[in-house]
C-alpha cells in the first residue's frame, strides 16, 4: 500500500492541546467551524480510530487542518514554515556542514551562524510542534483506556487491532520525545495519565526522559507487527528497535553512560530483519521510493493528500535555483534557497583503500596516469591502471588534485600517450574510479555516486550564504519516478517523494560506530557493511580498516540531508568547541569555533516565562 489519505477528518480540537505557553488548558468548548470534531464525541465512535491514528502520523506530513494552509496546528509563525520535517531538518542540517539556506526570514540566519537565543521563532516553532504531536499522542492513548474500550463494547477483532495502534501511538510520542531529549534535553513532560485541564507541566531531568523513552520502546517491541508486515509508512518492531539503536548511540550524550552494546544488539535486530539494502542509491529519494528497499520507517508524502509547504515539498523545491531546470526535479518551480558547503563535498574525495581497491579490479598493467594532477607529476612514476574484466578496459581509483593528464605505457614517452584529442586532459580536485579503453582511446572519471551535487554555474566556495550560485546545489531529493515521470500533483507544487526517515545503511553504521566504541560487535562484519554500502554504490572503493573519523564521514556520504548531521557532530564532539569548523560556522566565512552550550537548543522565551516550572539550559 503506497499511501492512504490523511485527510479524512478535521480533528483539530480532537485532543486537548498545549497552547504556546506550555500550560495545559481546557479547550472544552463548542467549535465554531463545523469541520472540527471533539474528542468525546470523535471517540465513541471505535470505527474512526484508524482515521484518528493517520491524523497522528500525518503530524511528521501536514501543517494544519485543511491542505497547505489555513487552520495551522500552531501558530506563531507561518504555516509553510511551521511543519514537523521541515523544522527538524532546518535545526539537523542547516546548523551543521552540511547544508546553508540563502533566505533571510526573521532569525533563520542564526542557524548557521550558531547565535540563536531563546527568543528565535523557528526553534519556537520547532519546541511547539513536538509538544503537539506529542499531545496528540496523549489525547489518543486517554481516550482508548482498555476501561473506555470495555464501557464502548469494542471487542474481538476491532479490540486487537486498537491494542496495535496504541503501540504505534506510544512508538510516535517516543519518537518526538527522541526528538525532544535530543534537541532541547530536559523537557516538558506529559503522559496520557495527566488530568486534563489548565496545569503547567513539570519538566523532565535528560537522564530521566531517556529512561521513558526507553521503557516505552521496550514496552511496546513485541506489541507491534513483525518487521515489514505492516502497512506502509506505518511503525513495526523493526521501527522501534532503530529508534531504540539511535537512544543507546547516543546515551553518553544525554546520560553521561555508554550504552554501546545495547545499540549492538537492537541495530543486530535490524539487519537480521529481511531488509536489503537499495541496489541504486537514487532510487531512495525519488517520488516512487515507496517501492525502495531498505527503508524502515519513512515520513509519507503525496502531492494530492498531504499538501503542505514543508517536507519533501520543502526540500525538492527549496534545492533548485541558478541554471537548474525545476522539470528535471518534477516541480514548477525553485526556491532558490539551500545548498551545501564545501566541506560536504571534500569528504567524498578520501574514505577508500586505494591499494585494496585496485587491486579488487584486477592485475596491474603497464598502463598509467601521468600529470600535474597525480602525486609524482609529469615526470612519474604514474598511477598505475588495472585490468578489467573486458579486454582493453582498464581502471583504477585514483585520488587528485586540479592540474591536467595524460595515459602512457610503462612510464615513458613512448609514443603509446594519449589525452583529449591529443591534448592534455584538465581534471579538477577529487577522488574518482577512471575507465580507460586504451583501444578506443575513450576515457571516464566517475566519482561515489553518492556526490548527488549540482555544480553547472555554481561555486564550491560560498562568498555570499545569499547568492544561490554560491556553494554547490543538492538535488538529493526529486519529485520524479524511477522513469523521469512527475509526481501526481500536476501543477507541480506539491510532491510525492517520502522521506526516508529510518533505513538501513543508517542500521549498518550504528552498528559500526558502536562496535567501535566498544559495544561488543564484530569489527570484520562492521567492516563487510561499510563494503556492501560501497558496493552499493556503483562498487565505489573497497575499505580494510575503519576508524571513528571513518565512520562520521561515511555518515556524511551516505545520510546528508537526512536530518542526521547536528546530532552526530555533537556525539563526536565536533559540532562546537574544538578545531573542526566549516564555511560561515560561528557566522564568519572561515568558519569559527562557537561555544558548546549551543549543542542543546534553548527553551523558548515564551514558554519559559509562562511555565514556572521550567529552567532554562544554560547560558541560555
């Protein structure tokens, strides 16, 4: 099942909400508009439940009540910036090296330069949008006590399945408080078993919200379907043991304590599960990724059903811009707005055995790569190329810098050199897997294939965040099937393409990285993922080693603008502090270091001046 509406009912005042202050307050009230349905009256209804239960998923999707906008779940800030996705990976990506957004709007720019304070309307906006799905979750799990149930008469067959959307409805509020634990560390807390009525909620120690987490997860593990036998889009056990590898990963950072080897075990739980990894790495982000292999768990897009102007909306349109065709991506347009910096793209030119690699090709022959862009020059010793399966066809991965080449034999002027037409070849910077068919004199330069970058009139060095032509673009995400075909929405505004919230090779480096922090795994079968990634990966290189410095860079490979980046840096201790800067970090072209209080995000000024109860994290 590719996708079911989530549009079905109106069900804005269908939980009791938290309002923009944090306090919880009675919303018992008659609505004006007759659309919107409450709570005691949606729920006596046990048939509606699934329809309740896709509203509460369709809060990852959707921003409000009636299409992209009007009636937004929360106010405070516009409606197309306010989605789940869209804040999340505005926080995850474009306060790290992976990702810049030329537009100025409010307090978005202190993102990359890493001065927010607790008055910045998207972290508000962000804090506000957990709370309510959260809430939403709560309101569900109230309403379907096995007392409610009993006094409704549900029973048998609707009884069991209810039981199953109420471990997804736990799996969904764990998330967001992941969420919540990851971002903002102690948190406002709130379970279905709070009364209902005006109360400021407590806020929750770090420590203490990751045992929740965790307990809720382990509660629910064996009351979800079996991996992949769930409907699409729709959480299993294979769900909750990713989000449960991704607590323990990160439990030194919210704990204090290392969890390594219970990351070990879930992410094992995993990758015994069935999944396989997705032969063409593109096939992952394009409107038919629904039919992908190894996605766990993704967010559900449809550019009929789910209209709104974040998500994968946000991501395809707000990627396209400079000399970029938007029919290319199944859009009508670009936003001209994100790109990536230079640091990204430099970790695509290393994370490969040379020497391993080429000799995975074949024998060595006598043929060679010489130049000003090879380590020894124009005078040799030259990179050696290696045979192939094919007659004639020889290659070799060969890691440069900008200059030009030529191909010779046995590393002489013999009169066996060719370049382009009896030039030399202009190369620029990189690390490529070179194709030479010395019969036909033809040549190829392919890079990780992975590196979905758009370079035509665009500048790897970004002088101005502003100016859309600096800083590579990243078409990563496309509303176009696996044919070129558009998306379903016609006009081109919306798209179909889901996100990939949870998938394997996420699985796989988990699993490396906890091995190698001390978790206990094997670092042979650790080293077999790393591989299956890159031969996945158009066979991109062989590694025989790894370390952690691989590990976070292979991260940057494989999962960039996934919303994966801010958390991993903080867990290597390079997203603050420290030498590791990138382009306009700390606001200044070269990058500058920034104070680590910034690795939690603060609480909002308005929900802290509302709340009595809540402190603000320091230095805030």
């Amino acid at each position: 099942m590719k996708k079911y509406s989530f549009k079905i009912l109106m069900i804005g005042t269908i939980v009791t909400l938290f309002t923009l202050t944090s306090c919880l307050k009675d919303l018992d009230t008659v609505p004006q508009d007759k659309d919107i349905v409450l709570a005691d009256e949606l729920f006596n209804d046990p048939a509606t439940y699934k329809q309740v239960l896709a509203k509460i998923y369709a809060g990852l999707a959707i921003s409000g009540q009636q299409g992209p906008a009007g009636l937004p779940d929360i106010s405070g800030i516009d409606e197309g910036f306010s989605q789940y996705l869209r804040q999340y990976w505005l926080a995850q990506e474009v306060t790290t090296d992976e990702a810049v957004i030329g537009w100025a709007d409010g307090s978005l720019p202190d993102y990359h330069e890493q001065d927010w304070n607790a008055s910045n309307e998207f972290i508000t906006a962000l804090y506000n949008r957990i709370i309510y799905q959260i809430t939403s979750c709560n309101a569900f799990l109230r309403e379907t006590t096995d007392a409610k149930l009993s006094a409704r008469g549900v029973d048998g067959q609707l009884l069991e399945e209810i039981q199953i959307y109420k471990s997804e409805v736990r799996f969904l509020r764990a998330l967001s408080y992941y969420h919540a634990i990851d971002l903002f560390g102690n948190f406002p807390f709130v379970t279905e078993t709070d009364e209902v009525g005006f109360f400021f909620p407590e806020q929750i120690k770090r420590a203490d919200l990751f045992n929740f987490i965790e307990s809720e997860l382990l509660a629910i593990e064996s009351k979800l379907p079996a991996p992949r036998t769930n409907e699409y889009a729709r959480a299993d056990q294979a769900a909750a043991w990713t989000l449960l590898a991704k607590l323990y990963l990160n439990a030194e950072v919210y704990t204090k304590t290392g969890r390594y080897s219970d990351c070990v075990n879930y992410a094992e739980k995993v990758i015994n599960a069935g999944y396989s990894l997705e032969t063409t790495y593109d096939n992952l982000f394009l409107a038919d990724n629904h039919t992908a292999n190894g996605v766990i768990f993704p967010i559900a897009f449809d550019g009929l059903r789910t209209q709104s102007f974040g998500g994968t909306t946000f991501l395809i349109h707000a990627a396209v811009g400079g000399s970029m065709s938007p029919e290319d991506y199944g859009i009508n347009g670009g936003w001209g707005g994100t790109r990536t910096t230079s640091a990204l793209v430099n970790t695509f030119n290393s994370g490969i055995d040379l020497n391993a690699s080429n000799a995975k090709i074949g024998t060595a022959t006598n043929w060679g790569v010489v130049g000003s862009a090879t380590p020894n020059g124009w005078n040799g010793p030259d990179l050696v190329l290696h045979q192939t399966s094919t007659p004639n066809v020889v290659q070799a991965f060969v890691n440069l810098v900008d200059g030009e080449i030529k191909f010779r034999t046995d590393n002489a002027w013999n009169g066996s050199d060719f370049g382009d037409n009896g030039s030399n070849i202009s190369v620029s910077a990189g690390l490529y897997k070179l194709t030479v068919n010395v019969n036909t004199q033809e040549y190829s330069f392919e890079k990780d294939p992975r590196a979905i970058f758009y370079t035509d009139g665009q500048e790897l060095e970004i002088e101005s965040i502003s100016t859309f032509t600096d800083g590579y673009a990243v078409p990563k995400f496309k509303n176009v099937d696996r044919n070129g075909v558009a998306g379903s929405d016609t006009s081109g505004d919306f798209t179909d393409t889901d996100f990939p919230l949870f998938r394997l090779a996420d699985v796989y480096l988990m699993y490396a990285e906890a091995t190698l922090r001390g978790g206990g795994g094997s670092e042979a079968n650790a080293i077999s993922y790393m591989n299956e990634l890159r031969a996945r990966a158009n066979n991109f290189g062989t590694v025989t080693s790894i370390d952690l410095d691989f590990i976070l860079n292979e991260r940057a490979r494989e999962l960039y603008w996934e919303g994966h980046r801010r958390t991993d840096l903080i867990r290597f201790g390079r997203f603050t502090d420290g030498a590791y800067v990138w382009p306009w970090k700390g606001g200044v072209k070269e990058g500058v270091s920034t104070p680590s209080y910034l690795n939690l995000f603060p609480i909002p000024a308005t929900d802290l001046n509302a709340n009595p109860n809540l402190q603000q994290n320091p230095s805030y």
